[in-house]
C-alpha cells in the first residue's frame, strides 16, 4: 500500500490574512454588467406619494399615489365619456383622478384615521358623511374641494408627478451614433 504524502508550507500570521483577504475578494467581486442589470430590472418602479394642500380648507391636505397606469387611465376616460354621443367630462374625470389615486387626508400635517385606525380617504364613509353624499366619485369629491377649478388642477398635478407631462430627452443630442 502506497504512503500518502503531503506537503505543508509554514505560513505566519500575515499570509494567512492575505490569503484570507484575496479570497473574499474574489468572492465580493463586482456583479457583471448583466448580474447589475437583471438586479436593476427586477426592482419594483413605483415614484411617491406626493401631498398637495386644498387651496380653500386651511391647513387640510390631500396624499395621492402617482402610480397611475395607462389601463386605469383609460378606464376613466371611457367612464367619463370618452367617445360617447354626450361627451367627455373634463370635470368627472378629475374626480376619477383624485379620488382613485388618494391614500390619505391630512389636517395639520396629521394622518386622519377612523375609529378603527384606518386612513381615512374619499371613499371612507366618514367623508361621505361629512358632505352628504353617498358617492365619493364625483361628487364627495367635489363637495369637498368646493372648487372646481382646483379639483382641476390637483388633477393635472397628480398626471405631472405621475410622469404624463414629462418629455423625453432629445435623442439629437445624444453623442452615441452608430
């Protein structure tokens, strides 16, 4: 039966850290480009919340989601009228923005919530007792603005921050040509 033989190399404190160190290194090396990419592709795309005050009801302000997709937009169009022999309604479709896109009513920079902890919003039953009505679309909404105008223009700010009126870079610029 053959011996076994090994060989061994003393080593000091020193080379064992190097070796050590080399090691994690290699293992915490920079992902790939690709790796860095399925990382990135993989991350949910979702922009804030933003919070706009009611021009007419001191210190009450509004949180929207800006989250809004193309199919929602377009299932309020269609609710509003689009393509229908009355019309579009301008005014019913801002209601369908705001009161579908609200996660919260503020007062005082103050989350209000109900009896049972729940952020309070157009469609919780308080609001719609509060304005006497029995839908929040359009018109809780529009009692509690007040204003038609500014129930408007929170609507045009909520497609702002939601990236509807942004424009894209100009590609004439862009110093990559083929």
């Amino acid at each position: 039966m053959a011996e076994s033989k090994t060989i061994s190399y003393p080593m000091d404190e020193e080379s064992k850290t190097s070796a050590v160190t080399d090691d994690l290194i290699s293992k915490k090396a920079k992902p790939t480009i690709l790796e860095q990419l399925r990382q990135e592709v993989s991350k949910k795309v979702e922009r804030p919340e933003i919070e706009i005050p009611v021009p007419e009801r001191e210190n009450v302000a509004v949180r929207f989601s800006p989250n809004i997709s193309q199919n929602q937009l377009r299932a309020w169009r269609r609710n509003c009228g689009e393509n229908s022999k009355d019309g579009f309604d301008p005014l019913k479709f801002a209601c369908y923005v705001v009161g579908s896109s609200c996660t919260a009513i503020v007062i005082d920079n103050i989350v209000v919530t109900n009896d049972d902890g729940l952020e309070v919003t157009f469609a919780s039953p308080e609001v719609l007792e509060m304005t006497g009505d029995t839908r929040p679309i359009p018109d809780g909404i529009r009692h509690f603005y007040g204003i038609d105008p500014h129930l408007e223009a929170t609507a045009l700010a909520i497609l702002d921050h939601a990236g509807y009126g942004e424009e894209v870079e100009d590609i004439s610029e862009n110093p990559i040509r083929e």
